[in-house]
C-alpha cells in the first residue's frame, strides 16, 4: 500500500499556523506513507495536476489531501484521483483549516494536531475500500398526490416536458381550495378566471392522467421504481360514457347541503360540486341518493328511485360500480396534499356552532363568490338578510400555542383586507372591523393592498383580541379591546368572520408513513433543508409543494410547484440514477436473521430474505439492503449486535481504525 | 409433579406434536441436574423436576432448526423465549412450552463456591425477586404440588436495592471494586455461552476486522468485554441470572445487567420478555426520550 | 494490556499533561457546525480530534469503549438537534443508546465527565466552541485516565 | 538469606537422593514465608468472600488460605500466562522492527498447589519443555519454586487416583504440605526446596510420621470415582455416543480454561503485539478456518476432540492421559458435564 500525502498551504490559511513543511516531513514517516508534499494551493488546477503527476510517478494507491473542510473539495479530490487512475473512494480528506488552523494561534500545538488530524486520516484511509457507483433504472413518470393549484402547476410543467404525469384526487373534480375563492389578493383576479384554464390544460393533455375520487393505498420501492397501488373509489357514474350534459342531476329529486359552499346552498345526490369541474361529470353521493339508500335499507324491495339512469341517454350511471386498485410504477412523487381549516370550535368565545352568523373566511369566499350559493351576496346566514356591519378577526387558531397552532398562517392577513375589500365592493354601505395582532404583509404589493383596503375602503383596523362574543336583539354583538388606544370596544355586528389558520390535514400522518418522509410536529410535512432543499424530502425522489409543507398563498404555491416540477424532472432526465456507493452492506454469515435492523432503518431500506445456509444446512432469514433506498446513514451497523451490517466508506474497520490512530 | 411431567412428555412424543422434549436428567453426582433431550417415550423417565433445575434451557433450541420441539420451561426460560420469538429467532409454533410453575431454583453457584451439594442451600438471588412462579405463555402447566407455591416474600421489595446500594457508592470506589472483579475474568465467555439471548452467529469479541477490543487478557480487553455484553442484552436481558451462575470467577454480571434493566425501565419504562411483538428497545425510540444529560 | 501508543502517551504525560478527546460528529450538523467555528476564526483548545461520521445514530457504543480504553481521556458525541436529523431519525437512537451508556459507565466507575453528547446544529459554531471549551475544562479536571488504572 | 540454586528449576537431576521430612509449626511456616517476602514474589491460595479460592500473589501471608477448598483456577496460569506478549513489532523512521518481549526476572514461591496442579505442569513440560522448548513457559518455570499441599477433603468432583495421581502425589513438587493438627509436615524433594525449607522446623516424630503414612492412604480412599479408561478411543471415533453426549455442552471455555493442562493458545495481533492467549477446543470458531469451513462444525465433534486429545492422542504420543482429575471440567461446568462419566461410560469397540 502506498499511501501519498498532499498538505496544502491554502494561501496562508492554513501554514500561517501550521508549519506544513513540518507536516510533511513528519507524515512522510508514517507506516504506509510512501511519499508526503505540499503546494500553495491544492485545490487549483497546478495543484490537481502535482497530485495526479505524484500518484503515477510515486505508483500511489490512495491518497489524503490536508485541507479545508471535506464538504468543500471532498469531491474535487475524488474526481482528481479518479483521473489519475485511482478509485475515488480511495481519497480522504484532513481538516486542517477549518478545524484547525483557523481555530488555533499556536503554531506549535497547531502543528501537532495538525499531524494527528492526517494520521487520522491516513489509518482512515488505510482501510477505505474502492468501491464504485451504483446505478438505479428511472420510472420516467410523475406520480402527485393532489390537484389543488400546486399539484396541477406541478402537472402542466412536467406535460410540458413530454414526461407522463399522474394526478391521484380525492375530491370528484380537481382544483382544490382555489376552485372555492372567489377573488385572489393583492391583484383581485377572480379564482376561477385563472384557475379554470390550468385545469382545462391539465385535463387535455395527452401526458396527464387524473384520477379523481382516489387516494394512495400503499408505496414501496424507492426513487426511480416507487410501486404505488391507487384506490379509485366508485363514482358510480361512467367517466368515458357521461358527456357531462347534466341531465341526471337536474332530475334528481334529493338535496343536501353542499360541502363545496360551505353549506349554505344545496346540491343534488348525483352532482358536480361545481360547474367548472374537471372531469365534468358528475358524482353520486350514495350516502343521500334514494338508489342506494333504499337497496340498503331492506335489502332491495323498497322501490328504489333509480331516475339518473334512466334519463342518461348514453348509459353512463353505473349503480354497481366497485372501488378499483389500480397499480402503477413512477420515478418521482410530488406531494402537493395541501392543508385544511383550522379547527376553530375550541374558541367558545367566538361562539362558532351557536351562533349561525359567526362563519369562517372561506364561507366569505363562498359568499362573495358570483357563480355560489348566495349569488355574491354578502348575507347574514341566520336570516339571509345583507350584512352590513362586519367582524373580522384575525389569528384564530395560528400563533396561539395552548389551543391553536405556534405558527402563522401567513395568509390570514391578505385574506382578510381582501374580504374587507370585497365587502365594500359588494355593499357600498357595509363597514369591515378587523381585530388584529399583528398585519403580516410581506409579497409584492401585500403591504400596498392592505393600506388600500385601510384607506380607501375604509375598514377599520382594531389592534387587539376580542374576549367575547354574544347575540342580543338579533345582532352579534363583538366585544374586545383596542390595544393602541386602550378603550373597550363594542361592535353590534351582523356577521363575524374568522380567519381561520391553515392546518395539516388529518391524514398526512398516514401518508407521511407510506412515503416514509418526516413531518414535524404541527404534522406538516418536513422539507430535506430549510433554505438549500425546500421542495425535496429526505427520501430522494419524493417532492413537496404547496400547503402541506407550510402554509403557503398562491403564489408560493404555484413557485414550489415548479420547483418541485424541475426537481422530478431533473431526475427524469437521467439514464440511470447514479447512487454514491456509500451504503450500507450485510454480511450474511455473521447475520443471524433478528431483524433490528429492518425496524431501526429510518428510510425501510432493509428487508428480510430467506437463503439456504449450506454450512448449517436449513434454510434462514438474512437482511438485504435494497441499494436504492439506502442512504447510509449508519443507524443499522450499530443496532446489529454482531455488526454483520457495515457501511462502505464509514465501515467499522475505517473507524476503529482512525481510534487507534488517535 | 415428575410424573405428571413425564406423562406430558410421553404423550407428546407418543402422538408425533413433538420430535424431542428438552427437560433436565440427574447429573452424574446424584444431586444436581444436567440438561438433556428425550427423544423417546421410553426415554421420558429420565426427566426431573426439582430446585436443582436451575439452567435456561432455551439455548438449545437453537441446535434444533424447524423442528417441533417440547421444552421444560420455568417462568424466567419462558421470558427468554418471548424476547427469541420477538427477534425472529425461534418460531412459536416450533415449541411446545411445557410451563413449570416453580418456587425457586437452589443457588447453585454459591453451592459450589463453598462446596457443599446446593441441598442446604436456600433459592438463587434471581428467585428473590422474582414476580411468578407461573410462565407468562406456556401450551400446558404442570402446577406445583406443595402448598407453597409462591415464589418469594421479597417479591415486593424494591427488586432493585441492591443496584442502588452500588450507584450510591463514590466514583472511586465503584471503580476499583469493577476493577477487582473484571481484571479476574478469563475470558471463558461461559456468560455469553450459557445466555439464551446470545445467539450471535460470530460475536463481536470473536472478530478480527476490526478487533472491537482487545482480546488479550488485561483489564481493558476484559472491561470492554463486559460492557459490549451488558449493552448487547440492554433491553433483551430478562434477568434469568444464567451469565453470573456461570461465571466460573464469580463476578457480579447481575448487578450490571439489572443496573442496565433498571434503568431501562426507570426511564424508558420498557421491560423486556414481556411480548412477542415488541420491538428492539435499541432499535427503536421515542421524541421524547430523556435527553436531560446532552448539551 | 497496554497498547503501545497508550504507553507512549503515559510516558509522554508524566511531565506536562494535556488531555486528548476523541469526538464523534455527525456530517450534516455538528461537523459543519465545527466548519463554522473554524471559518469565523473562532478559537478553541487543541485537545480535541475529529472523527467524522454520517450520523450519530453511526456512532457504536463499541467505538466510545475503544477510545476510552485506548487512553483517550475523553470522549464526545455530536449530532444535530432532535427533529433536525438529516437522516431524520439517527440521533434519536444514538439518544437512547448513550443514555444507558452514561449510566452504565458510571455505575462502573468511570467519570462521567469522560463521555458527553452535545446536540450541535451545523448553525453553532459558537455553540461548538462552548462545548469543547467546557468540555477540556471539566476533562482537566478528572485527571488522565490512565492515572486511574 | 542467598538461594543460589533457586534459580535453577526442578530437574531429575535436582531432585534429592532421599527425600527429606520436617515438622513445621504453623506460626513458624508463615513466619518464613513472610522472610521471602523481600525477595520473592509469594503467590498462594486466597479466600475471596462469595467467590471462592483464587491463586494471587500475596502481599501478606495472612491472606494465604491453606484450608480443603480447591482454588477455582489452577495454578496454570502462572506459568503458561492465560494472555502473555510474545515480540513487539513497530515502525521506525520508515522501517519495520520486531523485538522479543523481556521475561520476568522475579523469582516467585508458589504455595498452596495440589498435586493434581504440580502433576499438570509435569504435563505441561512435555509439551513446552520438550522438542520444542518454549521461552516463557521455561522462564517461569525456572523462576518458581512450587510448594504444595496435600489434599485433605477430595471433593466429589475428584478422580486423581483414576489417572494414576494420588491426593498426596509428590510429581512436580518441590515442596509438598501435609497439613497436621498442629502444624505441617513437610516433604523436601528438591534441592530447591531444601534450600527453602531445610532450615526451619524438625525431624517429625515417630507419631508425626505414623500421621503421615495414614494420612497418605486414607485421603486416595477418600476418592469417590473410580473407572478404568479405556486403552484406545479410536474404533469409537464416529459413533453416536459423542452425539448424545455432548448435547448439554454449550461451548463455552470453562473446562479448557479452568483445567490444569489444557494448553490450546491462539496468536493474537494487538497494537503491533503479538500475543499468545487462552482457547479452547470448546469454542465454536477454534477450528474456523479463514474461508469460512469450520472442520468441527457442532459440539459433537468439538467434544469428542476434547476427550481424544486428553484420553487417546496425548496419551499415544506422550504415553499419559492429558488430565491429572482434579476435577475442575466438572466442578465448575455450568451444566454440570461429566468428562469422568462420559469417559468411563464409553462404549468398547467401533459398535455404534
């Protein structure tokens, strides 16, 4: 073995306090070493070529580089020796900049450890192994789950790139919360003027699938091959036969409130929740629709209804519809879920429940909303009758830690001005209070909107919180205090709004665990990195956008839609995905099959297998690490007892090595 | 209470439900017991049942891979088995647990160190504090026939004073006492042969790439030893005292396994051999874990 | 047994003693967070050697025993924060192992002060310094461990 | 007080004409004793409270334990060391060096060793002290000078008189202890142990001597097993017996460790030293070979090794059984395994 050692100057960051000549000359000696130098700057090219040049002149077999921070030049080093002719994964590096001279004045004791930090390294790299890159086949497919906004944005871009991309939904049409605004802020588009066309694009093109009414069963595999089985629950209507000339709902005689107004119009049994949707065919509620209820209420004699059948003219009603598990195979998922309504009837003194005129903000929408159920009348839900003087108020459930969430929702702000806005626009005598803690307007023209909603449509803003609400004489009556001006106040309301924060839904949890990515503890989704990795997770090839990572507005929503869209695509690109080789490996002779390490893995990537142990002549379990998903983390090698589970290029012989060297 | 025990054994082997019954046979000097394994009906007359019965005998399982075996078990052995069943080393279908209630085994070990026969000799410590006589999980149970039959009046007493008495002494004291005990260890590992729960294909102290630690006899190499063995059955150990019987030098082994057990218990509130799904308590964790002693 | 680089060292303390630390570090945060030390030039004791790792879930019991017994006078575990595990999950385990470690070697006699974990994010660089700042000072203070053999 | 010759082992040669017997008060023995304590290191029995006799070296003689327990290791230790440095290698300005390791130069007395122990290193010396003459082993047999103690209480374990020993057996002594009523009487055998001992004492009386000679015969009738071990093991090398016989074994390294003349050693590469330490046929990977086949694969074969290397193959190269029957194996056998039983129970001839 022939080890080189190549000490760097960096300038004088690093031989300001370490004698580098002294470093040399005493690692030169070092049992392995064959040859020790150092240059001015190693990382420069001059610098690659005298390494390269050393390693063929020298005949060296693996090398250290003392220098900066391996998470600087780690790689370049690699690439270097590879050039050369050496393995890359036959390279360490020694910190001795950042961890040492630039810590240290002393030249001396800087000196010394200097010299420890390389002998470390050159026992590390004694036992590195070559080892080579691994290669995974790509699935070139999409999966997201989700339509909302984000999930469609993140559609349209990967359509564009000619990749075939899947759409799983819920709901019966895409289109998420969005399809329920009315205007957005600061701009005032309406909703659906800009939402409609992305949906119309997605559904028409011929690299999008969509399967509404469904949800994900189960994931496996990993990047490049996710196995994912999706259950598409029964519509009971024939998406290829229904025109979607709304025949059958038109004709059926059940109405119930509708979920999508926030309950305050109704819709039929068999319905579209709205009449934009995509696919525009219709749904039946077998929980209200008369088919179904009297088939199950005595066992098919009552005489069932059975009219949307027989006035679809293109048999497209199909009553004995199944739920269907449909099993498919992609190469990324983006996860676009995005978020729901906080639960507010743990306010008891907003009264939300008691009183019928204390709603939420996405009843506003709802209401100012031309196309639902009130016409774009802003109304008081207990009598119908216009509102005129209206409360909003802010933060409710969002930065409050003993009954809400820590966090702010950060759209609560703009969609409050907006509504305020709205509500002068909708009724020029109306008059918006909004209770505030603080206004949180940071966006391109955000805080310019706010002060136009302040100034021009005259809402007047409360600093503070509102202790109680109670109706009297048919009024709601608001009281709370204004902080600025330290007077009580009482409003005689005809609605209160309450704005709402955005909460995880229920279910990510269980998602979370079938895509084996983190969530934090306001069960939001947990992006790899804060700032450098946004979209991506720590499971590689699955990817977030919108809401469900945080509360995110439209246009963030939209952004990391994108985002995420280039991040699936960069992967799509690629022939095969390259793997750093630096995972973990089992040796089956020492394994004895007691499965810790399946349940420690954080990422599943170890499984249990059956082989025919010719020494003890029975067949018996062994762990297998599915490369793929493995990323090295280590965590198995220190849960198996018998450490027949190692990771390449942090093995367990590296490190007792560099122990020893200590 | 033997015949009884034999009978079983009997119908087991005679209708095919078992291809052999581990069980224990009269040693050689008349009084003690050694392990043995019936094969045939007409063999059975050879098991016993008395104090002397003091070893684990779920160790032998492993001898016999994916067969039906019956095995003699007292509630500390069925314990053993309950943590091989959770970590996928035996087959709960492959056992037929004979579960013996028992009053205390004799303390053999103590027997031995003073040379007397053991018939003089009250119930291993283990039995001390132990909490049944009665296996958590058997396929029949021979019950004992004496009155009493219940294991120990200690049973309620803080089953972990002693390990206490030991933390509570100075750091000084605590380590020229370990000291004095590991410099005397041979390296017989006895305690890991003799432990149901060390079924390691290649332990750790028998490999070379890398030496874990030293296996040269000196206090280093004997201290790790008994380090990497009391961390190894951290969460897995369930005190059948087997390790520390063995030990031909006497060193305290239970007072450390029972510290670790101890501990486990007090702070992670998981106690091992109690049922067959749990997960390895290494290999698994909770958010909130104490973490009071990290910066 | 001694090896022969702990007798080395023996001889080489008998006059002016400094402690030496082995620290284990997790790649994500705590080696990063000694990044930062070293790139805002902040300035620490010399007594403390770095091996890195990809977690400190990675981090064996077995390593700490080596350490120690190979005459390291101390020995640190870093990791990120919990919650922050680039892994995701890796420092919780390595949590639940070095609790009953730390115990395990006190009840056997060995100074807790030895063996310490600090959650260190690849942000505290500061942080980092205080750690091994204390860490040499209380070091100092239990003496060599070879003394005490 | 000068002992030249103490630094001479135990030879044939060495060995006086006539042995020499001598009467020893108690208070007078260990008052000697602590005389050699400036110039010797003493090591004797000890009791250790719940753990049992162990050999250590004394720093007072009123820690010796001269009583009827048997100490737990043997005295083995002492001479083929459980773990001894054999060369150090290392690295100097970029060669490699190898250097011997130093033997111990401290004279040592040996106290307290049964015969059955003194008869092992008899053993032993053939193996050690033959052909191949191994450098430590000699040196510490050297250096010794090995007083021993007749056994006054067998225990039931013991089956020396079955391996042609005897509880007063003199084999391998210097010095050999009868512990009397009053005090000791002591056989000198060597001129070591004239050098010691002759000084002190006095020629026993004729009721001292009468005590000696029943004393003598009475403790061999004291020995509870007695068998007969069969000439030649070979013909039932691959019967079934071994099968069923070794099924309590759990391969630990107890009988190996604990017997006075097991001597299996493995080469241990530690930290540029080479060391020689304790195996033991019982171990599951002694005989593992680097490619993984292991030539005994169960405990069958690893047991049946046990006994031929003791009863049949030692036997045929150094005409001896390779166990004094101290009884050790089956004392401290953590389930109680017989080698006696099993041995004495072994089926004649290549029947199955």
């Amino acid at each position: 073995m022939k080890i080189g050692v190549f000490i760097c100057h960096c300038g004088t960051n690093i031989s300001a306090t370490v004698d580098v000549e002294k470093v040399a000359q005493v690692t030169s000696k070092l049992a392995k070493v064959h040859f020790s130098t150092t240059y001015l700057y190693m990382c420069s090219n001059p610098g690659q070529e005298l390494i390269k040049k050393a390693i063929k002149e020298k005949g060296l077999d693996r090398i250290v580089v003392c220098s900066c921070s391996p998470s600087l030049h780690e790689k370049t080093f690699r690439k270097c020796a590879e050039e050369a002719g050496i393995n890359p994964y036959l390279v360490e590096i020694a910190n001795i900049r950042e961890h040492c001279s630039w810590v240290h004045r002393d030249k001396k004791e800087a000196t010394l450890k200097a010299i420890d930090i390389v002998r470390l390294a050159v026992a590390k790299v004694s036992r590195d192994k070559p080892l080579v890159k691994t290669y995974v086949p790509i699935e070139k497919r999409v999966l997201i789950i989700g339509g909302g906004i984000s999930g469609i944005q993140s559609a349209i871009d990967i359509a564009f790139a000619k990749y075939p991309v899947t759409i799983v939904e819920r709901e019966s049409s895409i289109g998420g919360r969005m399809a329920r605004f009315d205007k957005t802020f600061p701009t005032l588009d309406c909703a659906a003027c800009i939402l409609t066309p992305k949906m119309v694009t997605v559904s028409q093109s011929q690299y999008v699938t969509i399967y509404t009414c469904s949800e994900i069963e189960e994931v496996s595999g990993h990047v490049g091959d996710f196995k994912v089985k999706i259950r598409k629950r029964a519509r009971s209507v024939d998406i290829n036969k229904c025109t979607g000339c709304g025949a059958c709902y038109a004709k059926c005689p059940v109405k119930v409130s509708a979920k999508f107004d926030m309950n305050l119009g109704l819709r039929k049994a068999i319905y579209v929740p709205f009449p934009q949707a995509v696919p525009n065919v219709p749904v039946i509620d077998r929980q209200n629709c008369l088919w179904f209820s009297a088939k199950n209420a005595s066992g098919g004699t009552k005489k069932a209804c059975g009219l949307c059948k027989k006035i679809c003219n293109f048999g497209a009603i199909d009553y004995d519809m199944q739920d269907e598990i449909i099993e498919e195979k992609f190469g990324a998922i983006i996860v676009a879920t995005g978020f729901t309504q906080f639960d507010h009837s743990v306010y008891g003194e907003y009264g939300y429940g008691k009183y019928k005129d204390v709603v939420t903000g996405l009843h506003f929408e709802r209401m100012a909303s031309s196309s639902g159920p009130t016409g774009g009348k802003i109304i008081r839900p207990s009598d119908g009758k216009e509102a005129r003087d209206v409360v909003f108020i802010q933060c409710v459930g969002s930065r409050d830690e003993q009954k809400g969430v820590p966090y702010c929702s950060r759209i609560c702000c703009m969609y409050t001005a907006k509504h305020a806005l709205l509500l002068k626009e909708h009724n020029k005598d109306a008059q918006a209070y909004v209770f505030y803690i603080d206004i949180r307007a940071a966006g391109k023209n955000y805080e310019e909107f706010v002060k136009k909603v302040q100034d021009e449509y005259g809402a007047i803003y409360l600093r503070g919180r509102v202790s109680r609400i109670f109706e009297k004489g048919g009024k709601i009556i608001v009281r709370g205090a204004d902080t600025l001006s330290g007077a009580q106040i009482e409003i005689k309301a005809d609605l209160v709004v309450l704005a709402t924060g955005l909460i995880a839904r229920p279910e990510t949890v269980k998602l979370a665990q079938m895509l084996h990515i983190p969530y934090d503890q306001n069960r939001l989704f947990t992006e790899a990195h804060p700032k450098l990795a946004p979209v991506e997770t720590v499971t590689s090839g699955i990817f977030l956008t919108g809401a469900c990572q945080s509360p995110k507005d439209i246009p963030d929503s939209v952004a990391t839609a994108s985002a995420a869209s280039v991040k699936a695509l960069g992967l799509l690109l690629q022939d095969k995905l390259e793997k750093e080789p630096l995972i973990a490996k089992v040796d089956r002779n020492l394994c004895s099959g007691c499965r810790a390490c399946v349940v420690a893995c954080p990422f599943n990537a170890i499984d249990m297998k059956e082989i025919e142990d010719r020494a003890l002549k029975c067949k018996r379990d062994v762990a297998e690490v599915v490369e793929g998903v493995c990323t090295g983390c280590g965590n198995c090698t220190v849960v198996c007892r018998m450490s027949a589970i190692d990771i390449e290029g942090f093995s367990n012989r590296q490190i007792m090595e560099e122990i020893e060297a200590l | 209470m033997i015949e009884e025990l034999r009978n079983k054994a009997r119908e087991l082997l005679k209708t095919k439900q078992v291809e052999a019954v581990i069980g224990y046979q009269r040693a050689s000097d008349g009084l003690s017991a050694i392990p043995c394994v019936i094969r045939s009906e007409e063999e059975a007359g050879r098991l016993i049942w008395d104090a002397a019965c003091v070893y684990n005998l779920c160790g032998y399982l492993k001898d016999f891979r994916a067969k039906k075996l019956g095995i003699v078990a007292k509630a500390c052995d069925v314990r053993a088995m309950i943590v091989l069943i959770s970590e996928n080393q035996l087959n709960r279908d492959d056992v037929f647990i004979i579960g013996m209630e028992c009053c205390g085994v004799v303390d053999e070990k103590r027997a031995r160190v003073s040379g007397r026969d053991g018939s003089d000799i009250s119930s291993a410590d283990k039995c001390k504090s132990c909490a049944s006589c009665v296996p958590l999980a058997y396929d029949c149970l021979i019950k004992e026939k004496r009155e009493k039959a219940k294991v120990s009046e200690d049973a309620d007493k803080d089953k972990y004073e002693p390990v206490r008495k030991l933390e509570a002494k100075s750091l000084s004291e605590k380590s020229k006492s370990w000291k004095d005990e590991f410099k005397r260890c041979i390296r017989c590992y006895a305690c890991r042969q003799v432990c149901p729960m060390c079924y390691c294909p290649r332990c750790v102290a028998d490999q070379f790439m890398p030496v874990w630690f030293s296996k040269a006899g000196g206090i280093e190499g004997n201290f790790s030893w008994n380090v990497a063995r009391a961390m190894h059955l951290a969460g897995r150990c369930i005190d059948c005292g087997e390790c520390e019987r063995a030990c031909p030098v006497g060193i305290p082994l239970r007072d450390i396994n029972r510290k670790i057990e101890k501990d486990i218990k007090e702070l992670f509130g998981y106690e091992a051999g109690m049922k067959t799904d749990a997960k390895p308590f290494l290999a698994c964790f909770d958010k909130n874990d104490p973490e009071d002693f990290i910066k | 047994m001694i090896n022969p680089r702990t007798q080395e060292l023996k001889n080489s303390r008998a006059e002016s003693w400094e402690p030496k630390i082995a620290a284990f570090l997790c790649n994500w945060c705590s080696y990063a967070g000694a990044d930062l030390a070293g790139t805002s030039r902040r300035e620490y004791p010399p007594n403390i050697r770095i091996i890195r790792l990809p977690c400190s879930g990675r981090v064996n019991p077995l390593f700490v025993l080596k350490c120690l017994m190979d005459g390291a006078d101390g020995v640190l575990i870093a990791g990120c924060h919990t919650g922050d595990c680039h892994y995701s999950e890796g420092n919780y385990y390595a949590r639940r192992r070095f609790a009953i470690l730390k115990k395990l070697f006190e009840f056997l006699g060995i100074d807790p002060r030895r063996f310490q974990m600090a959650w260190v994010s690849a942000s505290e660089g500061d942080k980092w310094v205080k750690v091994v700042k204390e860490l040499v000072e209380e070091i100092k203070k239990a003496g060599p461990i070879l003394a005490k053999s | 007080m000068t002992l030249r010759i103490l630094l001479n082992r135990v030879k044939t040669d060495t060995l006086l004409k006539k042995n020499m017997t001598k009467f020893i008060k108690k208070e007078d023995l260990y008052k000697l004793l602590n005389s050699f304590l400036k110039d010797f290191e003493i090591i004797g029995p000890k009791q250790i409270a719940n753990k049992g006799i162990f050999y250590e070296p004394l720093e007072s003689i009123e820690d010796l334990y001269l009583g009827e327990l048997f100490a737990i290791e043997p005295a083995k230790k002492f001479f083929l060391e459980s773990s001894e440095c054999l060369f150090h290698s290392g690295f100097l300005d970029g060669k490699a060096t190898v250097q011997d390791a130093p033997l111990p130069d401290k004279r040592r007395i040996i106290i307290g060793l049964r015969p059955c122990e003194a008869k092992g290193l008899i053993l032993l010396d053939k193996v050690f002290d033959s052909e191949y003459k191994d450098r430590s082993y000699i040196n510490n047999r050297e250096k010794s000078v090995i007083v021993g103690l007749a056994c006054a209480k067998p225990d039931k374990s013991c089956f020396c008189t079955s391996m042609d020993g005897s509880p007063t057996g003199s084999r391998g002594m210097d010095v050999l202890l009868f512990a009397v009523e009053d005090g000791f009487i002591v056989e000198i055998y060597s001129d070591k142990g004239k050098e010691a001992f002759s000084s002190l004492g006095k020629e026993p009386d004729e009721h001292q001597n009468k005590t000696l000679s029943a004393y003598k015969q009475k403790r061999s009738e004291l020995i509870g097993k007695n068998f007969k071990v069969p000439g030649d093991l070979s013909p039932i090398f691959e019967s079934d017996y071994w099968d069923k016989v070794s099924f309590p074994c759990l391969s630990c390294g107890v009988c190996t460790y604990l017997c006075p003349t097991c001597h299996c050693f493995e080469l241990v590469d530690e930290g540029r030293k080479m060391y020689r330490c304790n195996d033991g046929c019982a171990f599951s990977n002694f005989t593992l070979e680097a490619s993984g086949w292991n030539p005994r694969p169960t405990k069958k074969e690893r047991y049946r090794q046990r006994v031929f290397h003791k009863f049949d193959y030692f036997k045929k190269i150094f005409g001896e059984n390779l166990c004094v029957g101290c009884g050790r194996c089956i004392r401290h056998c953590p389930v109680k395994m017989d080698i006696s039983e099993i041995v004495s129970n072994a089926p004649s001839g290549a029947g199955k």
